[in-house]
C-alpha cells in the first residue's frame, strides 16, 4: 500500500527525499513524541503550535483542552512531525544541510465525538508516551473526559520526506583540499526518572517506565 | 526588556506558563536545531515544514531553495520551535502533560536582498548548526547565493511558553495509594561526527566538530 499522492503532497522539489511508503509514515509519526499543528486562524495568519499525538492504525489524533481555539472547531489542520537524525557538515556552505525524517499530514480534521472513539483516542496518546502507562494511571472520568477534546486526522493526504548520507558536496575533493566534511548524528534520549516529590520516599519508579526510560533513540 | 504581546500572542489558556521575556525567547530560539515554518498556501489551507534558522539580535532567519514554495514570496508566517524537556506522568491519565519550552513567533517574513543581510543570514544558520563551521567551509559562490532563498521575520510578535516540574494531579494522594508519578527527562545528543566516506582516511574531525559533538543537549 503506498501513500496517494494529491497535488497538494506532492513534492514540487528533491523528489528523491520522498518515500511513498505507509509503513515510514506510520514509523516517523510513532516514534516522533511531539508534533506540530498548523490551523489559519480567524484573521486568515498561519498559526503553528507543538501538541502531542498518537497514531492508531490510518488515524492520527492529538488531543488538548476544549478551551483550546486550536482544537475548537473542525476545520483544516497540517499536522507535521520532524525527527532530526543528524547534521550534515559539508565541504561547500551551500551543501549543509540535515538529515531527518519527516512527515507532513493535511487534511479536515474532524472533532472525535463518539465516547468509544474519544477514550481509545486517550489510550493511544498515553501509551504513545510511554507503553504501559495507560494500565498504571487512574482513567478520565466524566468531568474530565468532557473537559478534553480530540482531533482526528485521516492519513489520506500525506507525505514523507527523508534525507539521510554524508554530504553531497557536487564538486569532487581537490586533491590536497584537507577540509573535513561529515555528519554529526543527533539522537533523542530518555533521562533517569523523577519521582514526584508529593509521593512517599519509597514509592517505586515501576517496571514500564524505568524500561521506557531505558531506551535511548539513537540517530540512524 | 519584555516582549511586546499583542492579542494574537496573548495566550488565551494557561497564562501563567507565558514567560513574558526576551532573553528566554532567544534562548529558546537559539537551543533549537530545527524550527516549524507555518504558512497558508494558496487555496487558504495550513502548510508546516520543517526548516533550519538562525537568530540574530532580534532577528530569526530561515533559508532555503528560491525554488521552495513556502519561501518564494513575502508572506504571514508563523515560526514555531519546541524543546521537549521531559514525560509527565502523571496519577491521572488527564494530568499527563510534558515539560517543554516553545516559541511562537509570527509576523510578515520579508525576502532579503541586501547582499550583506543575505550573507549574515548564512552565516548565522551555519554558526547556529555547529560553532566554528562558517570559517572552516567554502563559503557560497555567486552562483549558489543566487540559488538561496532568505527569509528574514522581526521578533516583534512572539509568546514563550514554559512547562517544567512535577505533575500536576489535582488531587492529594489517597492515603495507600502507591501508584507512582513523575517525569522522565528527554535531553538531545550528538553523536560521535562520521567522516564522508569521499575523503581520504587520515583527515582528522576538527576539533570545532569534535567539541560540538561532546556537548550534550540535557533536559533541565
């Protein structure tokens, strides 16, 4: 199954940097923690503010309060997820540039109003966060629940872009040109966990979160 | 100095997170490798890409291809950058949150011409990725200047948002309730640099590179 391509996802430039392919949408916006959502607002100016989402299957949520204008109204979001993986240090300024993966969603998001929906939505995002934790918390309850709105965006009109390698300075390396040229990979990393200091001292950190905090994401 | 808000970057929720302060909005510009460019493409829908920038004084520069559609004319944009600090987790599935800082800036971003603007933008951007690089580099030829868009945007109109600290869960801890809650910090770091594999063996990483690379980015 590849990604369909719509005028609007198409990429007008490094064609090459684009990867029709679900199962890299789907990785990139799995492993991405935070994302950004582009609405225009009232007044017709771009606004773009970091939230959190969750993806279950062809579907990515994000979610926030119902006094959130962003989350307010149905309306045309993108939604855009970065994974920075290294930067690329070239021979040339002009040839710098960055490794990453990156993926684009645009598309009329649709407020979840469906109570089955909208509680699987919750799940996703938390164990987004961290696997297991869902299972750990105390559940919304109804005053809370009424109190959080959720974003639905289908995975229809979407694109993924990536650039990974060295540098691709267009010159050949003159011979006893001796300048360095290479990337510096960049990755992501969970630190050591911190009790809340409201908790008994002896309170411990519990199996899923020291393992999730154990992983390091790593730049490719 | 404080930030000049304005009713597009007062926010309307969570007020007390808004840091009104111009030293924290450069440090947040400046910690960030990559930025969020929101803008409203030519049907009136929201398009956010990924892109590098630099701040200089109370500048922020973002470049890129004269061929890319999002930096081909002036426009309305909305610059965002997030540093993601750490995972809350909270007792409560709703308390869950993360710790962040972010930056919003919008405004009409201009195309530079100047040719000493221009330049300083490089400049900047290339500094801002890795210290020490602009020196190190070729820099751009006539032929490839001419090929970089520059968009320059005033920090005129932006919000800083600050998230840090213990969950929030409203309510005290039950007594016997020993589900734990905290925050698992998330830091970035650098990699050991990789030579192009187009150089001879023995041209060594230098030592601007190497240093770049030892600094880790650390949650607070």
């Amino acid at each position: 199954m590849t990604l369909s391509a719509t005028p609007r996802t198409r990429l007008r430039r490094k064609r090459e940097r684009q990867a029709d392919d679900r199962a890299l949408l789907h990785a990139v916006l799995d492993e991405a923690l935070v994302c950004h959502l582009g609405i225009v607002d009232a007044h017709g100016a771009p606004l773009v503010l970091p939230t959190m989402h969750a993806r279950v299957d062809d579907v990515v949520y994000v979610h926030g309060s119902t006094g959130a204008a962003s989350l307010a109204t149905e309306r045309e979001v993108c939604l855009t997820v970065t994974l920075l993986d290294g930067l690329v240090l070239a021979r040339s300024v002009f040839s710098h540039s960055a490794n990453y993966r990156s993926a684009v969603v645009r598309g009329r998001a649709r407020r979840v109003s469906d109570p089955e929906e909208h509680l699987r939505a919750l799940w996703a995002v938390v164990e987004h966060l961290t696997p297991g934790q869902w299972n750990h918390a105390r559940r919304p309850d109804p005053r809370e629940t009424a109190a959080t709105a959720v974003l639905a965006l289908d995975l229809c009109e979407a694109s993924v872009k990536v650039r990974q390698g060295p540098p691709g300075d267009p010159e050949e390396v003159p011979a006893g040109d001796r300048r360095w040229a290479g990337v510096v990979p960049i990755g992501t990393v969970l630190g050591t966990p911190e009790t809340c200091p409201a908790l008994p001292d002896d309170v411990a950190v519990p199996e899923h979160v020291r393992a999730w905090a154990d992983r390091t994401r790593v730049a490719r």
